[in-house]
C-alpha cells in the first residue's frame, strides 16, 4: 500500500501572512502594529483575543463581531491573491509525489475558492486528495472520516493543531518554521522532527 503524505497548507505550502495582517488593520484601523511586530505577537503563539485585548483593549463583544468579520471576509478570492507558494514547494511536491500519495488537509471554510486558488498556484494537480475541515472537525477527525491511516504515513504542518493531529492518527510529524510559529513553540508539542521549510525534509530517511 502506498503511503501517505498529510500537508497542511497555509504556512507549510503557502504564505498567507500578507492576506490576515491585511484583514486585521481592515478590521482594527485604528491599530498601528507593524506587519513584523504582528507576526512576532503571532509566532510566540499569542491568540487574536489576546491581541485585541491587549493591545487595543476591546470589549468581549467588539472581539466576538471581529471574529465573526474576519471569518466571513479571510477567504474572500480577491484576498486570496495575496497568497504565494513558499520558495521550493512545487519541487518538493513534485519529488514527494514520486513516493507517496499526497492529501492535502486543511481549515479552509470554502472548497471551491481552495480548490481555484490551487489551481491557479499550480498546486493541485500533486494531489490525489484534498479535504477541508470547515472549522467545523479537526483535521484527525476529518481524515479518519475519509481515510485509513497507517503508523508509516507522515504529517507535515506548521501549527500545534498539526501536530497535534499526526499524533492522533499515530504518524510520523514534521513541523515547520515557515508559517505561524516559532521554533520554541512548535518544540513544545513534541513533533518528530522540526525543519525550516518542507525543503529541508530528506524524503529518502523518511
């Protein structure tokens, strides 16, 4: 049976940084943080929440509409043209292909807009699968639902949920540095091996 290859995909394959600091200066202009200061807030894994409080000293209920904002607007199709692959993603792809079957496993809310943007970063063609969570189950609950998976499949992601995630399943996790948290973070859960990007994974030592 050929294994499988679990990727995240905001952070792992793609750089979505420009798009949600975008929406959040859209949603609080009133705050001057600067696109470095945000994601340095975002990378020691500080929550939305927390920014909002803290910084900008919103109420309960200001936090709950900006949320409620921000979930309907984050995928709109014209933000997402913000997005670009990470440096060497179509080259580890097209090398991982070779070896595994590639199931991409994502947040997204709206497929179809997931599945267009793919296209169009030539990223969907590598995969045999491509499952979206909808904010609505976990990614170990939404591949469990779709497919069987083996101590020998690996998980790739950038997030404690990713990880988090490969560990239900009993796989093999990778974290990498190119998405919403630092090193020390992403140390902190544990994963079998933590690597700058997905270009620094030896595929044959897999």
């Amino acid at each position: 049976m050929t294994r499988r290859l679990f990727l995240d995909f905001d952070g792992t394959l793609v750089d979505s940084r420009q798009r949600q600091y975008n929406l959040f200066l859209e949603l609080a202009p009133e705050c001057n943080v600067s696109f470095n200061d945000y994601w340095e807030y975002k990378r020691k894994d500080t929550k939305q929440d927390e920014i909002l409080g803290s910084l900008l000293h919103y109420s309960n209920l200001e936090i709950i509409s900006f949320k409620n904002k921000w979930l309907e607007m984050i995928e709109e199709s014209t933000r997402l043209r913000a997005d670009v692959v990470i440096q060497g993603v179509h080259d580890f792809l097209e090398r991982s292909n070779k070896t595994f079957d590639l199931c991409l496993i994502t947040g997204r809310q709206n497929s179809h807009l997931l599945i267009n943007q793919m296209k169009r970063l030539e990223l969907f063609y590598y995969f045999k699968y491509v499952l979206n969570t909808a904010q609505k189950v976990s990614k170990a609950e939404k591949i469990s639902s779709i497919l069987q998976s083996s101590p020998s499949d690996v998980f790739i992601g950038d997030t404690a949920e990713d990880i988090l995630a490969g560990k239900e399943l009993g796989v093999y996790t990778i974290a990498v540095k190119t998405g919403s948290l630092n090193a020390h973070v992403l140390e902190s859960y544990n994963p079998d091996l933590l690597v700058d990007s997905v270009n620094d994974i030896d595929l044959s030592s897999l």
